[in-house]
C-alpha cells in the first residue's frame, strides 16, 4: 500500500484530486499581512486576485517547510503506509530539497516505510500531469517502484512552454533565470518561456503581439508532441480565458491534435510568480522538449 502526496503547485481541481485519491500538502501566501493557504481550487476567486495584482498588490509566498512534511508523513508511516511524493520543481522552490530532509528523517525512523521523492522539473499542470498518471497506474495495480519509474520517466518529456504579459513578476520573484533578456512590453514584445532541463524557467524566444505569443506555443507543441492521440495535455491560465479556448481552436487545427484538454485557473501562489495573463501549455515531447528553440511562425 502506498499513498500519492503532491502540493497545490500541481494546479488539479480539488474534486479532481479527490477522486484520483491524491493527498495534496498546501503551499501559503501572504497578502496585506494575512496569510492563507492555497488548498481549495474550487473557492479561489482567480478573477478577483488577478485583479487585484493587476491594481498592484504585492504577494509573497512561503514553501512547504521539513516540518510540514514531517507531520504528514509521520501520520502515514505510523499507518504503514509507503510514500511516494510528486513534488514542484526543484529549479523554482526549495520545497522539494526539504521534503528530501524530511523523507531522510523518516526512514530513519520507520525502516520498513518506503519513500519516494520524485522532483517532477515542473509546476502547474506540468506536475499536475504527472501525479494523476501516477494515481491511473496504482489503480491499475502497479507497485511504488513501477509508478516512481514510469512518472519519473514523464517528468523528462513534459513539455512545458508559457507566455506572459509581463516578466515584472517572475523578475521581483527570481524565478526566471533569464528574465533581463526580454525587451519589455512598450513595444508590445511577448516573451516565451519554457521550463529547461533542469526544471528552471527561461526564455526561448520573443514574438510582437499576443496572438503571435499563442501561434507560437501551438508550434512549439506540433514540433514537440509525441503520441498525441493518446494523451490528455494541459492549459493553465491566469484569468484569461479567451486566450486559452483560442489555444485550444489552434491546438485542434494541428497536424496533431490532443486526445483531450484539461484546463485550469492557475492558483494562487505559482500564479503570483507567473502573473496575471499567463497562458502555459503542458504535453509529453519528444527527447527535445525541454531544450526546444523559437519555433518558425
């Protein structure tokens, strides 16, 4: 018996996360001195808190701490449970590093408990992909170590390629490595971001205009997309649903459209980092999907 614990960086619908039997550990944020944990997708107002930062509303946000980790897990090994934990990019958040502390401590103390830490190289859904299939393979009867492998696997052809309004916020936050090498938005410049092999974000390219931004993506997916027909590829967006149904329509008028799409607001604490009119796309590439180039458009 094993238990499936990821965090709310994953972006899954709550009900979503339930039903695949998901333990989802919270990330925080802080606004105007309150902090509140990112648990429930289904009451996050995203079309207010976008708003808001739109207006200049500074969030902060905190990682999953070891002792957080410690707590939770400890709850599971004292039930016998094995742990396999599906975890944000380490290239973004130390959260990962600490629940590699916590795990350590844990086998020190329960033995016959195993843990598995699997740093997915990403966020949103690009870490959200990966632990619903991790939940579709212990349905389907495979052990810890079949799921670890085969997700571990996922992680290294998830691609992940996103616009954004502005780089202002990934810049204030550090969470783009890259971020000086965009011009900026006077002259209407969207950068494309990726996330590379070492699960950092960075820049790939530029394009004049937003709707170029969104040709762009839909490229980079029918360059990079493997086994399309067969999988169920991502959408998260920071209140912009226009500009994601229309990646959708572009999606579908590839050469090779998605099985299906799961879209979702992006929640509140990676949100914050992206921005509000962040649009990112999630799919399994090919072995060059995280070191993908501009695309031609």
């Amino acid at each position: 018996m094993f238990t499936i614990v990821t965090d709310t960086s994953a972006n899954l619908p709550t009900p979503m996360a339930k039903e695949a039997g998901l333990l989802v550990l919270p990330f925080t944020y802080t606004i105007d001195g309150k902090t509140y944990a990112a648990e429930d997708t289904e009451a996050f107002d995203g079309v207010s808190f976008y708003e808001k930062i739109r207006r200049g509303m500074l969030v902060t946000t905190s990682l999953i701490n070891v002792q957080a980790y410690l707590d939770h897990f400890t709850s599971l090994a004292e039930s016998g449970q094995d742990i396999l934990f599906i975890s944000m990019s380490s290239g973004i958040s130390g959260s990962y590093n600490a629940a590699v502390v916590a795990s350590r401590q844990i086998r020190e103390e329960y033995p016959s408990v195993t843990i598995k830490t699997l740093d997915t190289m990403g966020a949103s859904l690009g870490e959200g992909l990966i632990a619903l299939h991790a939940a579709k393979l212990q349905k389907e009867g495979k052990s810890l170590e079949e799921t670890y492998q085969s997700c571990r696997d996922m992680c290294l052809h998830m691609g992940q390629v996103f616009t954004v309004d502005s780089l202002m916020h990934l810049r204030r936050t550090g969470r783009c490595s890259n971020a000086k090498a965009a011009i900026g938005t006077v002259l209407n410049i969207k950068p494309l971001l990726k996330g590379n092999e070492m699960g950092q974000i960075v820049t790939y390219g530029q394009v004049r205009g937003r709707r170029k931004s969104l040709l762009a993506l839909a490229k980079s997916y029918e360059e990079h997309v493997q086994d399309p027909e067969n999988q169920t590829i991502g959408i998260a967006h920071a209140d912009c649903i226009d500009d994601a149904v229309y990646l959708i329509r572009l999606l579908k008028q590839t050469k090779h459209p998605p099985k299906d799409v799961l879209t979702v607001m992006y929640e509140p604490v990676t949100g914050s980092h992206v921005g509000p009119g962040t649009l990112a796309l999630f799919f399994l590439g090919n072995e060059n999907v995280r070191s993908l180039k501009m695309p031609e458009i």
